[in-house]
C-alpha cells in the first residue's frame, strides 16, 4: 500500500531511473527495458492529478512506457512484474 502513495512517486521514479542506468551499464536489455516502462507509467501517473496536465505528453509517455514494457515482455514473457505493469498501462491507454 506504501508503495501506491502519491508521496512516494518521484521517489520510485527516480529509483528506477537509477535501475534503467544499472541495467545499461551491465547489459541486461531485459531491466533497462523494465525499468524504463516502470518509470515512465510513473511519470504518467505523477502527473494525473496535475492541474496543469500536458495530455499529449502523458500520451507519449504512456505509449512509451508500452513499447518498453512490451519490448521486455519478449525477452522474459514468463515474468510477472512485466505483465503487471503492461496490464496497468493497458488499462490506462484504454
């Protein structure tokens, strides 16, 4: 439940930028793909609440996040955190 708070967002935004650069820095496509898609369905939704809210931005991002987190589901289609998140993103993109 911690972990959904609105607080807590840019924290785990930047958590996962800090994996994105781990995961390149030792060649695992697979978590820099992850981390990605995860960081960026966080953007979006950081900026759900925002009064002054881009849409066409947090369009781009959505679709983002779903070309990396489809991207990381090629490379381990059995893991769960991947087809979690790209449910989430899904549902988001309607």
């Amino acid at each position: 439940a911690a972990q959904d708070a609105p607080a807590l967002i840019p924290h785990r935004v930047t958590a996962h930028i800090k994996l994105v650069e781990a995961a390149q820095r030792s060649g695992d496509k697979f978590g820099e793909l992850f981390h990605r898609g995860v960081g960026l369905l966080l953007v979006v939704q950081q900026l759900d609440g925002a009064k002054d809210r881009d849409a066409e931005f947090c369009e781009e991002m959505l679709c983002k996040a779903l070309r990396a987190l489809a991207e990381a589901r090629e490379l381990k289609p059995g893991d769960p955190r991947v087809r979690a998140y790209l449910a989430e993103a899904h549902a988001r993109a309607g």
